[in-house]
C-alpha cells in the first residue's frame, strides 16, 4: 500500500508575503462640469436666448407700395398689387488650393438690390414715369379712324370729331366709289351720288382734343424714387399682427416697359422694376421694420 504524502504550507506563506506587499491604488472620481447660466460668449457656456425663436409669422397676402419722385416730389400709390418681390444678388469667388483643389474660402464681391412689383391697373403716371416725361393737360392732334355713317336727312352725316383742314374721303359701300363732300365742324355734307339710309366709309380725318399727354423723348434714363412697400404679417391663427415695411432712401425707377393687348378680356399684370441706390444724406440704402399693428 503506497504512503501518502505529508503536505506542507510553505507555498501557502509564500503567497500571503506576496499579497502582503501588494499596492493598493485610490481611482480620485472626478467633479462634474458645472455649465454657466450666463449668455454665451466663449467656451462651455450656454446659448445667447432668441426672443423670436418660438414665434410664428406668416406673409398671408399682397400689401401696398408708395413711391415718391425725388425731383418733383409726386406721390405715386399702388394698392392693387399681384406680386412684390424684394432681392439682393451678390458676386461671388471661390478661392481654391491644395493638392485636390479644396475651397478655403469665398469672396463676396458687388452687391445689388431691386424690386419687382406687379399690378392689375394700368396706370398712367407709372408710364409716364417709365417713357421719362411726366403727364401734363394739352391739347393734341390726332387722326380719326375710317368709320361707317349712315346718311341722314339732307345727305348730311354728323362725324364723332370736328375735323381740322380738309373734309375725309368718303366711299360708296354699295359701289365702292369716291363720293363728293364738304365739311364744316362736325357736319359732313356729301354732294355726290348717295340717298338717305345709304351706308359710307367716312376715311381718317384729323381733330384736335384736350388729353393728358407725356412727351416721348429720344432718350431716357432712370428717374430717382423713394420706396415703401408694405406687407401685413399673421399669426397661426391668421391673424395679422404686424405690418412688414421696406422702406429704401433712393432708387432708380427702370424705364423698361411692355404695353401689351390682346383680343380676350384678361387680367392686365403690369410688371415694374427699381433698382435700389445710395442716398447721399443717408449712411445706409434704407431698413425693414415690423410695425405692430393695434389689436
């Protein structure tokens, strides 16, 4: 039968010497960062508070314009607008280097601002200002346009105008030809083979009539103007609690201008531009603003 083995503890000790001699190490626990309650001006410090952060507006419709003629100092008024639009273009140049041609940085050059606005009404101070004259009462010369008359008693015919020099030329419809005439005033007395009841054409003839007219000069250039325009702002209950206004010092009225018609009856959209220009008695082109409106 084997013997069994006397089992020592010199190992046992051996270790306990070991744990003995053991380091302990401390792990500090840091503070937490406390975050400032002040404004924001560098570092770990909160946000600056924007008072129009929650704040619901909305453009809901058109508003008015108002331009005043620096020169002459004559209002002009609009509040049949379809459409304004206010916009500000700048140059730009993008600066490039490095081995994939990386952009470092962006020059802003020249900067512009123009208007458009769009009107329903034809209005003729607008145009005249556009043509680069100004509407003033004259009397004018103009030309009649060839019209049928029926022939009244005595073979007279009583024209639209008074006619200014030689009687028109009038033509037999039935025939075609020349018939005689005289004229005095507006009373066209024919001569020449015609009855009572006929139908003529009764050519151009000139008259003369007082009118609003502007003189259309050779060449023009851009009139200087005041702007205001006007745009009522709404909350999200659509109600409107603040008057949106541009107001610019000066500006140069475009004299660009198409007059168009067409045989259908249609909405007319008369589109005019400005372009916004420095005022020397102000250091800036003009402000926005957000005028309350009385609840």
């Amino acid at each position: 039968m084997a013997k069994k083995k006397k089992r020592t503890y010199d190992s046992v000790g051996e270790k306990s010497t070991q744990l003995k001699n053991t380091k302990q190490f401390v792990v500090k626990e840091e503070q937490p960062l406390v975050v400032s309650t002040e404004p924001r001006v560098g570092g770990n410090k909160m946000a600056k508070a924007n008072k129009f952060l929650t704040e619901e507006l909305y453009d809901m419709t058109i508003g008015e314009i108002l331009v005043t003629d620096l020169e002459t100092g004559m209002e002009m008024f609009s509040g049949s607008l379809k459409s304004t639009n206010v916009n500000k273009t700048a140059t730009k140049t993008a600066i490039r280097a490095g081995r994939d041609n990386t952009q470092w940085l962006e020059i802003v050059g020249d900067s512009e601002i123009t208007v458009e606005v769009t009107d329903i009404q034809a209005k003729r101070d607008w145009l005249a200002l556009k043509i680069g004259g100004t509407l003033e009462t004259a009397t004018v010369e103009l030309e009649a346009f060839p019209k049928n008359y029926k022939v009244g008693e005595g073979k007279a015919i009583d024209l639209d105008q008074a006619v200014v020099g030689v009687a028109p030329v009038v033509y037999n419809k039935k025939t075609g030809e020349v018939i005689e005439a005289s004229v005095s005033g507006k009373k066209l007395t024919l001569t020449g083979d015609v009855e009572q009841g006929d139908v003529v054409l009764v050519g151009s003839y000139k008259y003369s009539v007082e009118a609003e007219k502007v003189d259309i000069p050779a060449s023009s250039s851009g009139r200087d103007v005041a702007i205001t325009i006007t745009r009522p702002q709404a909350n999200s209950a659509q109600k409107v609690v603040c008057e949106k206004v541009w107001k610019f010092y000066r500006a140069s009225f475009s004299t660009d201008f198409v007059d168009e018609a067409t045989s259908e009856k249609s909405e007319s959209a008369i589109s005019t531009s400005f372009t916004i220009l420095k005022h020397a008695d102000h250091d800036t082109l003009g402000f926005l603003a957000y005028v309350p409106v009385n609840q």
